[in-house]
C-alpha cells in the first residue's frame, strides 16, 4: 500500500518564528524530522510542506523533496491536504485508500519504531485517524498545558484531546492518595488515508479546536474516529526556544541507533 509522509513545516510560529530552520548539532530541526521518516521502510515517499521559501531551499539543500503550500491554512493537516493535491496533480500514484503520515515538522525525536507503529495501525482501518500516545509518568508533564493529553475508550478510541489535565481524578484530589493511571500524553503524528484527510479539511475549524487550539478536535466534533496506540517510546516536540535548548541537552539519549 502506497504511503507518503508528509511534514508540514511553516515558517511564522508565534511562540518560535522560524523553527525549522533552528539547528540542533548543527542540523536544522526539519532534517531531523525528514530523516527520520526516511529511515522508515513502510515509507514509499517523504515530502516537506512549506509556506516559505527559505525552509523549501534548505530542504532541496539537504537533498529532500519539498513542496510549496499558502501561508494561510489554519493547521497542518490542511497544509498536508494542499501538499496531496499538488503531488496527484504531479502524476503521483496516490488514491483514496493511500495513507498519509503527518509527522509534525518539530518532533526531531520521535523514533522510526514509532513511525512505523503507525502504518501499521493504518493498514488495519480506512475509516479513522490514528495517532500515538504515551502513558505520563511525571506529574509536571501531566499539568504542562504544552503537552496534550488524551482520553479513549477501551476500543482505543480517542474521546478528547485537551492542553488541561483530563481525566480530572477526584479521589486523588480529595485524599492526595488515588493512583491515576489513565495519564496518557498525545504523540504529534497523524495517519489517514487521502479520502479521510479530504474529509477533513472540508470541515470548518470547530469550537473547540479553536479554543484548544488543537486541529483533532475537529474531527471529534464531526464524527471522524480517532484511533489510538499506545507506545513505549517518548518523543519531545520543539515548541519553544528554550525547548531547543533542551533539546540540545536530550539529543544523545533520544537519538540513539534504532
């Protein structure tokens, strides 16, 4: 089954103007994130999506494909949907059922096993999004509203995403004694196929995801299932400059020999 990893990548962050481009051990952050999913062998092809010249050229520069996108989407996975357009009009062999991989461009650690997680939860449905999550070990994390959380069912699907620490647990609250193991952390990559992706972007932005600030949010509030695997490994997302420099600090531990 043919399946295209596409990274959206813009140029005008609010919180990181510029983060693409930011270098961590003398790479810029998005050839990180594009040699990862190259690494993958379930992958046929990787792409860039970009509203910025600069970005497109460092990505040609370090030999990736990239591809030109508006300045004006309001999430990446509308980017993505552009990108799909432009790469079928190209003579790409890409049809409904194909599966798209939206690897979020500042997720420099996310690891090729975790990549590959996902197409293979892809290759069992058609009919949702999958993504990854992660169970919360450390109680900061759990209250970073940076880190999103989320809560399913016992089929694995997501019920809602939220920058809040949700489950809110009562006991613990009262009593300061409750366990809650139900902490689970939002990994930043996305699957579907063309037609689910094609579904979603015709949906306007919803209210919730505007108030989260969070583009799944909308596909929850339209119906669109959201499939979640649970996995072992973390990852930590560049949202910030000083996440960078964290970042610069974890590299040798995340970025060990898959």
């Amino acid at each position: 089954m043919v399946t295209f990893c596409v990274i959206p990548a813009r140029y005008g962050s609010l919180r990181f103007p510029g983060k693409p481009l930011a270098l961590i051990k003398d790479k810029p952050l998005v050839q990180h994130v594009y040699e990862k999913a190259k690494a993958s062998k379930l992958i046929t092809e990787v792409f860039v999506a970009t509203d910025d010249i600069r970005i497109f050229n460092t990505v040609k520069h370090f030999g990736g494909n990239a591809i030109m996108t508006s300045s004006k989407h309001p999430s990446g996975t509308d980017r993505i949907s552009e990108a799909v357009d432009k790469l079928i009009k190209e003579g790409y062999s890409l049809s409904e059922n194909s599966i798209i991989i939206n690897l979020q461009g500042d997720e420099p650690f996310i690891k090729v096993e975790m990549i590959n997680q996902l197409v293979r939860l892809m290759k069992k449905g058609k009919n949702y999004i999958g993504t990854l999550v992660k169970q919360i070990e450390d109680e900061k994390d759990f209250q970073n509203p940076n880190i999103v959380k989320v809560v399913f069912n016992e089929k694995g699907y997501a019920l809602y995403f939220s920058r809040s620490p949700i489950p809110f647990n009562r006991e613990r609250f009262i009593t300061g004694l409750a366990q809650n193991q139900f902490m689970y952390k939002h990994i930043g990559i996305y699957g579907y196929t063309v037609k689910t992706l094609k579904k979603f972007v015709s949906l306007p932005q919803s209210a919730l995801e505007k108030i989260e600030s969070l583009e799944q949010l909308r596909a929850l509030e339209n119906g669109i299932k959201i499939k979640v695997s649970i996995t072992e490994y973390d990852s930590f997302g560049i949202d910030t400059p000083d996440d960078l420099k964290t970042a610069e600090k974890l590299f040798s531990i995340f970025s060990q020999p898959q």
